[in-house]
C-alpha cells in the first residue's frame, strides 16, 4: 500500500515513523502563531496537509499522542479522527484540553498520530429477525 500526502501550506510537516516499527505516523501542527487552548477549550489545529491511498479500502485513523494526554491531558475531541480513502481536503485535528492549565500549541509540533487500516464494505440489509 501506498500512502501519497500532499502539502498544502509552507512548512507542512510530511508525517513519518518515530522507530522502524511504529503502528503510527506522527502528524505535526502547521500553524502561523501559537494557539493556546485554555482548560475545557477545544480548537481546530491545521496540518498543511491532505492524502491519498492507493487502496479505495482503506481509511486512515487519527489517534491522540499519549504523550500529550498523559503529561498535558491534551486529546483529541472526537476520540479517533476518521480520513476516508476519497477526502482530499486539509487534515484539521480538533485538540481538547481536558487539563486545568492553558496548553500552547507550537508550529511543528506532534499533535496526533496516524494509523492506515483495511476496512470492510458490507451489503447492509433490513431483516425483522437477527
């Protein structure tokens, strides 16, 4: 399988393993100035960035960095981050602090981490039994 991104703003960060085995791919912020989420605050963070696979059967999953939860309690708002295999549009992560201290976020940081995965496509059907 091949995973194609595109770059859609100056200094997008093309996202890459941290070790030869990493599931994930870490994703950075692309952002002009700093963005400071206050506790409870949920914010759109721009990558810069948009994808492609060459496989229509597969979606691309964004998931938090545990270390910006467990140090920061910064997390994603929507849990995991579904990228179909036909979007072609800018990847924006939606960062939530669940903290009680504010939480910059700088240019080029790791903000989430992204896992390619096969999905299914079953026929869905209407029965009044299971």
């Amino acid at each position: 399988m091949k995973l194609t991104f595109k770059k859609l703003r100056e200094g997008a960060v093309i996202p890459k393993r941290a070790t030869q085995y990493s599931a994930g791919v870490d994703i950075c912020a692309c952002l002009d100035e700093p963005v400071t989420l206050g506790a409870g605050e949920i914010r759109l963070i721009p990558t810069g960035l948009a994808a492609e696979t060459d496989s229509p059967d597969a979606a691309m999953l964004i998931y938090p960095r545990s270390g910006l939860s467990s140090r920061y309690g910064v997390s994603l708002a929507n849990c995991v981050g579904v990228v179909d295999s036909d979007y072609r549009g800018e990847w924006m992560i939606p960062l939530i602090n669940h903290g009680c201290e504010p939480f910059t976020v700088e240019n080029g940081m790791r903000v989430a981490q992204l896992v390619v995965t096969r999905v299914l496509f079953p026929d869905i059907e209407v029965s009044d039994s299971l």
